[in-house]
C-alpha cells in the first residue's frame, strides 16, 4: 500500500495507478469502521485500484461544531487500510489541501443545501463540495464511493458531478450497522455507555415506520408521528428532524412512494447522529 502525503507525491503515485487500470477514490475523514471499509471492499470491485483519503476536512465544521475534537487516529487506519487492500492512501495536512488558506471560490449546493442537515449546518455541504471537488481534481478517479448513511451528502455531490460535467462516476454503498441495528458513524465514540443503549432509538424509529408502511400506510403524517412516538421512549434522544423525501431532489413527499426516503437526525447527549432508511 502506497502512502502519500503532499499533492506532488499523489501526482506521481496516480500516474502510475491509472496506467494499471480503472481508479476508484473513498474520501473519509478516518477513524475507521467497517462502514468505510465496505465502501474499499465496493471500490475494489468496481475499479482496478483502490485509493482512499483521509482528511479532516475544516471548511464542513461549523463555528460550534467538532473540528478540534473529531476522533483520529492515523496508525489504526493505515493497518485497517492495507489489511482491507487499498492500493494508496492520502493523508493531507490542510495547508496542503488550502495552501493559500481559505479557498476563495467554494461550490454552493444551491437550493439542496436548505433542506434536511442543510437546515441546520449552514455552510456545511458548500465545504464538503469543494473538498471532494478538489479531491476529484487531485485524484481524477473513474468512480468514487460514498455511504448511504450520509443520504444528503450522497445526493449533492452526485449532483455536482452531473451538473458540472465532473466526469466520474458516484456509487453508494448501504449503511452498516451494529448488531443492535445502530448505524456505524465516527461519532457513535462520543457516546457514553448511557446514551449508546439509547441510540438504537433511531434506528427503530425508521424499522418502525419502515414496517407501517409494509402494512399499506404512506401518509407522511403518520409515518412520521410513527417516528416521533418511537424516539419519545428514548429520553436521551432529542429530535432535530424527520422528513420523508424524494430521493433526487429532496423535496418533501406526502404520499410516500417506493424509494421515497425518511430521514432523520437526533442529538444523543451531545453528540448529533442521523440515519435514513429506503422505503421499498
């Protein structure tokens, strides 16, 4: 397994990768669990060459948010990283990333951003854009590989990539979860014992509702009170949003249809967790 550090190294090391066949690029910001290392299984089918970036990306944090504290640990990755078969990794430092700082020209999600996370996070997506913009400029992959738990995100750089001629093609791959059925996130390390026992409340809210719907309901009012009653049993669990959505635009939907997506996201003590589910 390769491992580069500066953008001149990458240069080199890609060039030698795309003479050997097709790429595919997983853009993470580490502390790795099996949800990313399925997206390197998924990439290692899909291309001839894996490679996979971590970077903690700045301009996604908000004013208030967890940039200073977000796990890391780079050794633990790497070994992960090689055992799974990623043929190179980057690991940028962000003044390698923004030499000149702050990136003057930035990607705007556009009217996508003020829905679901996007509410709530401004600026968020407007970072992640342009990282991964930059990261499909760095790298060039022929395909790139993204969780579904991050539905939004999914669906906005998707959209970039089509709407700005990017080239490269965007595959998902299905959220991966504990045992319990609690969606696997870098984040779930913020939890203590407490408030893990209570985080499985999300995702049996949307099995819940999932189910409803099995049973012939597709009013979005009730799907969603389904919801909102599920987490009510779980008083460490604070809701910030459930929407059912459609999966292209994001715009709210009432019926549901098949593929229709209900989304939330919760605070579980202090730390903000989301999941989705496919109603099908």
């Amino acid at each position: 397994m390769i491992l580069v550090r500066t953008r001149d190294a990458l240069a080199g090391a890609m060039s030698t990768l795309r003479a050997s066949g097709a790429t595919a690029l997983v853009p993470t910001m580490g502390f790795l669990h099996e949800g990313h290392l399925s997206l390197v299984d998924r990439a290692r089918e899909l291309a001839d060459r894996a490679v996979v970036s971590i970077f903690v990306n700045p301009l996604q944090f908000g004013p208030a948010e967890d940039l200073a504290t977000y796990p890391r640990d780079e050794a633990r990755d790497l070994s992960l990283l090689e055992a799974r078969g990623a043929d190179l990794v980057f690991v940028p430092a962000i003044e390698e990333m923004y030499p000149s700082g702050e990136p003057a020209v930035t990607v705007s999600p556009g009217r996508l951003e003020d829905r679901l996370c996007g509410r709530y996070r401004p600026g968020h997506f407007s970072g992640v854009l342009t990282v991964v913009a930059k990261l499909f400029g760095l790298v060039r992959p022929d395909v790139a590989v993204f969780g579904r738990k991050d539905f939004q995100q999914a669906v906005l750089i998707r959209r970039m990539v089509q709407d700005l001629n990017l080239g490269v093609r965007v595959e998902t791959g299905p959220i991966v979860r504990e045992p319990d059925g609690l969606a696997m996130s870098s984040r779930n390390a913020y939890l203590s014992d407490g408030e893990r026992a209570q985080a499985v409340g999300l995702s049996r809210a949307l099995l819940l509702a999932l189910g409803r719907f099995h049973e012939g309901e597709s009013g979005a009012t009730a799907l969603l009170e389904a919801v909102k009653d599920e987490l009510a049993r779980f008083p460490l669990l604070r809701l910030q949003y459930a929407e059912l959505v459609d999966p292209e635009g994001l715009d709210s939907v009432d019926p549901a249809e098949s593929g229709s997506v209900l989304a939330l996201a919760a605070f579980c003590g202090t730390t903000r967790l989301i999941d989705n589910v496919e109603l099908s």
